[in-house]
C-alpha cells in the first residue's frame, strides 16, 4: 500500500462535491495515460534507422490514438497498420486504421491480423518494426492456430469471459491457441528490431499479458494452458483440447533466437494513472492512499473488503483518518451465474453499496478507463449516501441485482453511471472510495 503524501487540510474543500472530486480524479487517471502525452518520450530516433524502414503496427483500444502521437512526432517515412476497437479509430495519414469487435473477436479482426503478419514478413535487419499493444488487443488480433476457426477462438473467448478466470490465466489459454500471440508476431519480424510500446491494463504489468503477448517470450505452456481449463471447467472446442493437449500450440519462449532483437517499453501504466488522481485529491484537501495498481479477485468480494474498510476508515479511523480517499486499480473478475448486464467495476461497487449501505460519509466511483465496463458503453458508476433511498423509491432491490449480475442495469436507473464515450486509452480498472470527516 502507498500513502501519498497527507494534505494539509482537514476536510473536503468547501467549493467541490464528493461526486465531482471522484470524477475530477478519475479524468485525471484518465488524462495522465492519453497516448499523446505518454507515448513521443519512447520513440526511436531517425538515426536508429540507418537507413532501413521504420514499419508501424500494434492493436489494443488505445492503438489508434498511439499511432496519431507516432504520426505527430515522427518526420520521417513510415508505413503501417495498426487495429482497434469500434469507436476508437483516431484519423492517421500515413498509418492505416482498422477496426474490429472487442470482446469478442471478428472476421474483420481475423483480416487485419492477417494483413499485419503479412506486412512485417521479409523485413531485413536495418528495418525497426514499431509495435503499439494496448489492452483489448487479444480480442482484437484473432489468428487461429491450423486446425481452429475464428468461429472456435469465438466461442473460446466468450467461455474465458464468463468463467472467472484472470487476465493472466485467460491470456495464458489465448496464447496457446494463437499463431500470433505469445511472441509469434516478433518472431515473424526478425531479423528486424522491434521495438514495443505497451500501455499496460494488466496487474503488475506483465508484458507477456498485455493483448496475450505478441512480442515477448512467454514463460507459460500448454499444459499450463489445459490446467487452466480444467480448474474453471471451461468447455473448449475438441479441436482447441486437442492443440493444448498434444503441445502444438506451444508459444515463443524467453532466449528464443527471433526475439534478440526485441525490447518492451512501459509507456503508461495503471499506477501512473494512480498517482495522478491522488494529485487531484491533495490539492482538493483529502488525503489519498493507493491500496495497490494490481488488486484482483471475484469483483463482488473486491467490493465487501473495500465497503468493509470503508466503514473502519469512517467509524474508528483506522487503517486512515478521514478524510481521505482509497484509490486503487487491478482487474477484478465476474463469475456470470445470472443474466444481467454485467460490468465488473460497476457489480465490484454494488457489492461496497450493500456493505456501507447509506453510510452518510462514503462516497465512491468506479469504472474502467477504457470507457467500457464488460460489454456495455459505460464505464462504470458512482455512489453515495442517498443512493439505496433513490434505488428503493423505483423498487430496485440491491441484493436481486447483485445476484444477477446486473449492476449496469441497477446504475443506469439511477441515472448514477459514467459515461464517457471512448478515451482512447485503457490502463484498467480505476477504484476510488471517498470517507468525508462531516456529513456534506
């Protein structure tokens, strides 16, 4: 846990709502991770060229908006394609924007990877391949090993979603499965340098996780993969068994020749965004502590230890004195049993709601920097003390919509979501939970 520096006040400043300060923070966790701030500090220099070609790709939600910085930064010629979500597309010049389903991968999202391996084959050694790779990449670049379909790396990725696996265990199956995931892409670039630019949405900001690791080397096996699937019971396709089974699907490892002259370079990361909303709190007279940039779990059970210490904070002042604010980031995870509208920030804040209830001093807000919590076009929402009493006047039951897993549909009635439309980057999920010292 990180305490930021404390704020010389001792209560929320008078001409600032909680509600706005946590959207204050959350567009400043926003603002910090935008590609055209965080990526022209990484880009190679004309001189590394020596005379190769300087070739762009790279996929994720933020890969358009990273390739419009290389595009204002960089002077010299370059081609290039890079593939992001629908909705995300930023105008390029020279750079050519694709666009495909996120998260459940399409046939458009097949034929832009296809095209993309196909641009980087028969590059030679004085070429630099520039690989832009932000979260959604995985959904983003499906290229099925011989023997799948894109209708089996479907199916796989909607089994993956609802079974409560983490990131890192989802994209260890994908990888397995993937003729350009888990370094394939960079081994398909050799002998060219390549060079990566990630805007991590992962916990600890493994590259190897971030869009299942196209570049790097990957630690993780087959088996690893199978074992995966045989905990959360997830039903795979027989062909998609079979590859993880017999090793055919094994992925690029660590040391691998192809790979030497690859390099990863961490341009924004979720505790960056962080720090930058803990800024916004100093200055607004609260005291912020960053429980970590990396917590996971089930979403609903996240959400009871926060609402629990919440409730601490505000009745004994313990772990903190209020006021203060509990930032934190990570991806929690939802395990579907009902047949609502999902969202994991949001059903992570409707588990803290059934815990602090009407609590007069807890605030929060919670959301996904990408714009998109699960698969709805919101990113998440925001609670306080008068939430249950507005929720009970349109006959909403907390506990129902919990067990349902329909937390977007509870928020959206209460006209209590955060919309933001697409904000070009993705640095996971963002968790602010406020205890005021005086009921406001």
């Amino acid at each position: 846990m990180l305490a930021m520096p404390p704020s010389h006040a001792d209560h929320l400043r008078a001409d600032i709502t909680p509600s706005a300060l946590l959207r204050q923070m959350f567009d400043a966790a926003v603002a910090s991770a935008q590609p055209a701030l965080c990526v022209p500090p990484h880009l190679p220099t004309t001189a590394e060229l020596q005379g190769g070609r300087l070739v762009v790709i790279g996929a994720g939600k933020a890969s358009a908006a990273m390739a419009r910085a290389v595009e204002d930064h960089w002077h010299g010629p370059l081609t290039g394609l890079v593939v992001t979500r629908y909705g995300y597309a930023v105008p390029c010049q020279r750079i050519e924007i694709a666009e495909a389903s996120h998260p459940v991968p399409d046939a458009a999202g097949l034929q832009a990877a296809r095209r993309l391996m196909k641009l980087v084959h028969g590059l030679n050694a004085e070429d630099i391949v520039l690989c832009l790779i932000s979260g959604g990449g995985s959904a983003l670049l499906p290229l099925p090993l011989p023997g799948l379909s894109l209708e089996h790396e479907q199916a796989v990725n909607r089994e993956l979603l609802t079974s409560g696996a983490t990131i890192s265990e989802m994209n260890t199956v994908r990888r397995h499965l993937s003729a350009i995931k888990g370094g394939r892409l960079a081994a398909v670039c050799h002998p060219a340098r390549v060079i990566t630019l990630l805007l991590s949405d992962v916990p600890g900001d493994s590259p190897v996780d971030i869009a299942s690791g196209p570049t790097v080397g990957d630690h993780t096996t087959c088996a690893d993969a199978a074992a995966i699937v045989r905990y959360y019971g997830i039903s795979l396709p027989a062909p998609a068994l079979q590859i993880l089974h017999s090793g055919a699907g094994e992925s690029i490892k660590p040391g691998d020749r192809r790979l030497a002259r690859a390099a990863t370079r961490m341009v924004a990361t979720p505790q960056m965004a962080l720090q930058a909303a803990a800024a916004v709190a100093t200055q607004a007279g609260i005291t912020p502590y960053i429980l970590g940039d990396a917590l996971e779990g089930e979403a609903r059970d996240v959400g009871k230890v926060l609402g629990g210490m919440a409730l601490q904070t505000a009745h004994r002042g313990q772990p903190f004195a209020p006021p203060c604010v509990l930032l934190s980031g990570g991806e929690t995870t939802v395990t579907v049993r009902g047949n609502g509208r999902g969202g994991r920030n949001v059903e992570c804040l409707l588990a803290l709601l059934a815990v602090t209830r009407e609590h007069p001093n807890i605030h929060a807000l919670m959301a996904d920097t990408d714009g998109v919590d699960g698969q709805e076009e919101i990113a998440g929402a925001c609670i306080g003390p008068d939430t249950l009493a507005r929720a009970r006047t349109q006959g909403l039951r907390l506990l129902d919509s919990l067990a349902n897993n329909d937390a977007h549909g509870f928020f959206k009635a209460l006209e209590a979501s955060v919309v933001t439309g697409p904000t070009m980057t993705n640095v996971n999920d963002f968790r602010a939970v406020l205890i005021t010292d005086t009921q406001v």
